[in-house]
C-alpha cells in the first residue's frame, strides 16, 4: 500500500474509532487533533519519517479503540 493510501486508512480508521468514545467531548477532542496532526505533517514525503508516523498512527487507533471499549464499560456500570 502507497504511503497517500495508508495515511488516509488510518486517518478513516482513528475518526470512525472516535466516534466510539462515550461522550461528545471526547469525540470532538480526538477528531481536533486528529486533523491538526494530519494537517502538520501533510507535505511529509521522507519514507522514513512516514513510517514512523503510520506506526504512531497505528499505535494511537489501538489506544483510542481501548480507551473506548474502557470507558463506555466503566460509565455502564456506574
């Protein structure tokens, strides 16, 4: 997969991701950062650097899809 076509999977995938957390400010938080950070490293074109940033990305998904599962568990069962 291209560099452009991985970066777009996992923008998709962190957004879609956010809309699993259980309250809107935590929705609207991570979509905020989620395209400042997209639109900070936009022109990146070092293959490198955007290895590094897609395994950040990557590892950043798995948290926001934990924090999710955690969070709507815990405001369950209060």
């Amino acid at each position: 997969m291209n560099a452009v076509n991985e970066s777009m999977r996992l923008y998709c995938a962190i957004h879609r991701a956010a809309a699993k957390m259980p309250t809107k400010d935590r929705i609207n938080f991570i979509r905020r950062r989620l395209r400042a950070e997209y639109d900070t490293h936009r022109e990146e074109t070092n293959p490198d650097r955007l290895r590094f940033l897609h395994a950040l990305a990557a590892t950043q998904l798995e948290t926001i899809q934990i924090q999710a599962k955690h969070l709507t568990d815990m405001l369950k069962s209060h």
